[in-house]
C-alpha cells in the first residue's frame, strides 16, 4: 500500500530539517568560538605567569650584582681615619695677666757671692727664688740647688734676694739658715718674718691637685738674657714627665732656675724651674714638682 504525502508536509519537513541544521551548526560554532577563547585565555595567562617568574628572577639576579658590588667597594674601600680635635681652654689673656700679678711679688731675683780667706769676692751666681711661708718652718726663699752649691761643693757667704719692688735682703749663707737638696736640684734659705714678707707670702701656696701631658704652664724668673729688676714670663706645655721632674717645652734659662712654675688651668704651683736638657732641636726645661719639696 502506498502512502501519498503531500508536497505541503513535504516542504514544511524540509523547512524543520533545514533549521535544525543551521541550528546545529550556530551551536557548533559558538561552542567552538567559546573553547577557542577559553584555550587562549589559558595561554595567555600561563605566558603572564612565565613572564612574572622571568621578572622576578631578573630583579633577584639585579639584587645580587648590586650587593657584589657594594662588597667590593667596600673591600678597595681605604681604612676612615677619625680625627678628634678638643678645644681646651685655659685662660684669657685678663686671666694669665691677673695670675701674673697674683705671683709675681713671690718671684726675687738672686745674687750669691763666694769670697776667699782673704775677703776677696771670687765668683757669683745669680739666678731666682720663689717665696713660701711653710707652716711650722716660716719664711723661705725657695731656689735651686746648683745656685748655692759652687765649685768644690763651697757655699756662697752670702746672697742678695731683691724683690719686685727692688727691695733687697742681704742673707748671711749659714748652716742653720739654709737646707740643699742632696740629690734633686733644690734649696732653701730662711729669710727675715717682716712686714714686707709677710704680706707677700700671707696666701698659703697652692699646689697642683693634678697635672697631665698638655697642660699649659707659665714660668717666672730672671734669666740672664732678661733684666735683672725685671721679672721675665715665658710659656710652654708639660711635654712630659721623668720621675720628680715634669718635662716642659717652656724656655729655662740658667737665672730661672729657682723661680716659679705656675699650672694655669689651677692657677696652682707646679714646682721649681731647674735646667734645660739641651737636644738636637731645641731645649726641653724641667721642672722639679713642688709636692716633692714643700710636701702636699
């Protein structure tokens, strides 16, 4: 038996199978276009993270070439050398001029005379002396050794101690009036308790509580090259110290032995001016500490 379809019907299938079709394929399409994008979605992304790794190995490796280089150049690097500078300051001029003044009247010029049996004046020895007022001892005019000790270890009859204001005591040179040093450079002789001297010696002696390498000085006395009325002031530093004497750069002739030695920074008495120890380029004076004659 045979089915007649009418070409209605058959057109209409013809339609439906064409559409299913186009439909498939739109379908097909966009599920390909989709995975196409996801697949280059995913590349892109891996390529990103590629780079990322590549960036950050790139900035590690930088890292490391620049801390090879701060380490070499602080290998080739020349040692720092730190300079210290300190600025002491000891004194105005007003100060050293008022200490000048405060000391000076303790400071006499010296003049001692060795005379043979026969009264005749054979030799002199001039230099200075510093007054001091010992507690128990009184008056003293303070000198070196070598001023009162001549030739053949004979002392002078007599001295001339003459002051600032030229005012002169003539001291008779006796056993009981004068005391030397047997083996540091240093003497004393006793001197009258008059008004005059009291005065000037009514301050009782400061010595120096502490004295270090640097420390500025100044030393009164009469050298030879100076005038003998007129009190000469030269300065230096301490440079050093050797057993009881403290080493100076200050300039000592042979009539400032005996004189005084002054610390500025304690306005204090460092000791006695005694002899230059003559060297290659200049003379270093030296100066016996007080403590070790007058006592602390």
């Amino acid at each position: 038996m045979k089915i007649f379809v009418s070409e209605t019907k058959r057109e209409t299938v013809a339609v439906l199978v064409v559409c299913f079709l186009v439909a498939l394929t739109y379908l097909g399409t966009q599920a390909f276009n989709s995975y196409k994008t996801q697949k280059v979605s995913r590349e892109e992304l891996e390529l990103q993270k590629e780079q990322a790794i590549l960036d950050k190995e790139k900035l590690r490796d930088q890292e490391l070439a620049d801390l090879k280089q701060q380490l070499l150049v602080l290998k080739n690097k020349p040692p720092e050398v730190k300079t210290v500078t300190n600025t002491i300051t000891v004194g105005s001029d007003e100060v050293i001029a008022k200490m000048v003044k405060e000391w000076s009247p303790r400071v006499a010029h010296m003049e001692c005379s060795w005379f043979n049996g026969r009264g005749d004046l054979y030799a002199t020895a001039s230099g200075s002396a510093t007054l001091v007022n010992f507690t128990g001892l009184g008056l003293r005019a303070v000198t070196s050794r070598h001023l009162l000790v001549g030739t053949n270890n004979y002392t002078p009859r007599e001295c001339d101690i003459e002051l600032t204001n030229e005012k002169v005591y003539t001291v008779s040179i006796k056993e009981n009036n004068v005391n030397i040093g047997k083996n540091e450079d240093w003497a004393y002789i006793s001197l009258p308790a008059d008004s005059t001297l009291t005065a000037i010696t009514k301050q009782n002696i400061k010595l120096c509580p502490s004295v270090e390498i640097g420390d500025k000085l100044l030393v009164l006395g009469y050298p030879k090259i100076g005038a003998k009325t007129g009190l000469t002031i030269t300065d230096g530093i301490v440079s050093g110290i050797d057993k009881n004497y403290f080493i100076t750069s200050a300039k000592i002739d042979k009539g400032n032995s005996g004189g005084a030695a002054i610390l500025v920074k304690d306005d204090c008495y460092l000791g006695i001016p005694s002899s230059s120890a003559v060297g290659v380029i200049e003379s270093l004076g030296r100066i016996l500490k007080a403590s070790f004659v007058i006592g602390s």
